[in-house]
C-alpha cells in the first residue's frame, strides 16, 4: 500500500504542472507541506508539529498568521504570498475546523 501511495504522489508531483497553471491549497499543501505534516496534518512526534486540531488556536494570537508564515518550511518554499495564505486558509478549515473562532475570515 505504501509503495502505490509513493507512486500516486510522484504521479502528482511530475503531473500537476502540466495539468494545472494554478495549483488548488489541497495540491499545494500536497506539495509543499505534507512531506513533513502528512496527509492528515498529524506531523512526526518529536520533530514536525502536527496541525490538526492544534494550528487554529495560533489565531488568538495577534501575530499568530505572521508566526505561520515565518516557519522555515513556509518562509524558505518557492510559494507566493497569495499561495501561503490559500493553502493556510485550507488547511485551517480541513484540520482545524472545530478550534477555528466564530470570527475567522479567510485572508489572502
């Protein structure tokens, strides 16, 4: 099984550009997230913080979206300012949803 999921990925990652000039958040997180934070945001215990059920509580801080943006795997990724907030935005909303305050509006 891990070895088609291995397959699918690298289908996707050699596919997407061809298929696509604007990538969905799913496909950028696909790409540029989930290599480290997985497939259901869970992170690697001991060295990738997971995001799922944890991310939406950095929004009660007044920097909170900054801190998202200036983590090395954002800061440093070939994303443009619009992507980081498109595939932040999805990302809250898919993993988060339960955490996100009444408040939360999407930024771009």
């Amino acid at each position: 099984m891990r070895h088609g999921l291995r397959l699918f990925v690298i289908l996707v990652v050699l596919v997407l550009p061809l298929a696509s000039p604007a990538a969905s958040p799913e496909q950028l997180y696909l790409l540029n997230c989930w290599g480290c934070h997985r497939a259901g945001a869970e992170g690697i215990k001991g060295s990738v913080p997971r995001i799922k059920g944890f991310g939406a509580y950095f929004l009660q801080l007044s920097q909170g979206r900054t801190y998202f943006a200036s983590v090395p795997g954002v800061a440093n990724s070939s994303l443009s300012n619009a992507e980081v907030a498109q595939v932040l935005n999805w990302m809250l909303s898919s993993f988060c949803k339960d955490q996100l305050p009444a408040s939360f509006e999407a930024n771009e």
